[in-house]
C-alpha cells in the first residue's frame, strides 16, 4: 500500500505544501503556509491527513554544497521529524522552483499570479518527480527514498 505523501518546498516567506492520492500515482497543490509557525502548521498538518510520509525539499546549489538555504530545510525536516511519528526525508530539489514557474508560465499565468502558488508548485513538481521514479522502478516510495533518491532524517521512525 503506498498511501498518501506529502512534499513541502521550504522557503523563508512562503513554504508550499503537496499532496499526493491515496494510490500515488499523482501529486496535487495542497497549500501555502506563511514563513512563521511552519513547523506547527506542517505537525497540525501531519497529524490531521496521517501521510505515509512527508518528503522535504532540499535546496543544495547546483555544486551540491549546503548553503544557506538548505540549511533552514534541513533543520526544518530535523524539527519536523522529532515531532511526527512518519518518515521525513530530504529530497533534492534543485531547479524545481524553475520547473514550476516554467509551467505556470506555459498555462498562462503571469509573475505576478503565479508568485501565490509557485511554492504550491515546487512542492507537487518535487513530489511527482518521486512519485514517478517509484511507478517506474515498480518499488514503494519509501524504498526509492531509502535506495536513491532521499536521506531519511534523524529521529523519523519508519
């Protein structure tokens, strides 16, 4: 059974949240939380939809070291891990930011509209990106995670 997931693209303003079906096999917008109060919203958030496991997007640079930003994932995904009682892992999601807008662009929206779903956006593009690599490797999410794709944080139970 593979259950639903959720993938949170971490920002300092604005973090946005997907969703996938109970079937994974595609991934949804589920919301834009505020840069305050995250890791409460994403425990409330957690506790209330029961997901197989959350997948947090991971900025490393294009060089694949950790800066800044990065950084605030990571501690956000370490908060977020000691609070829950799902997996939580780090996912790397260099320019899926730049996908996202790419696709908004392509359907139609402008900077300006699209700066309220972008996060939304980044996080269903970071989801489907698993979601896909589980369907066509024929593994569970958790196992493309363990195997490939994500580091499991410290303190997530299985």
């Amino acid at each position: 059974m593979t259950g639903v997931w959720l993938a949170v693209d971490p920002g300092d303003v604005h973090t946005g949240v997907a969703e996938s079906d109970a079937s994974g096999v595609l991934a949804s917008p589920l919301m834009t939380l505020d840069g305050r109060g995250q890791v409460e919203s994403l425990t409330e958030l957690v506790t209330e939809r029961e997901p197989a496991g959350v997948i947090v997007g991971y900025p490393v640079s294009l060089s694949g070291g950790e800066g800044k930003a990065a950084k605030g994932a990571r501690r956000l995904a370490e908060q977020l891990a000691s609070l829950v009682v799902v997996p939580v892992f780090l996912v790397d999601e260099r320019l899926t930011t730049v996908t996202a807008a790419a696709q908004l662009r392509a359907s139609g929206r402008n900077s300006k509209s699209a700066r309220a779903v972008i996060d939304q956006a980044a996080a269903t593009t970071l989801l489907q990106a698993v979601l896909d690599a589980a369907a066509s490797s024929g593994s569970s999410v958790s196992e493309v995670l363990d195997q490939r794709m994500g580091e499991r944080v410290a303190g997530a139970s299985s």
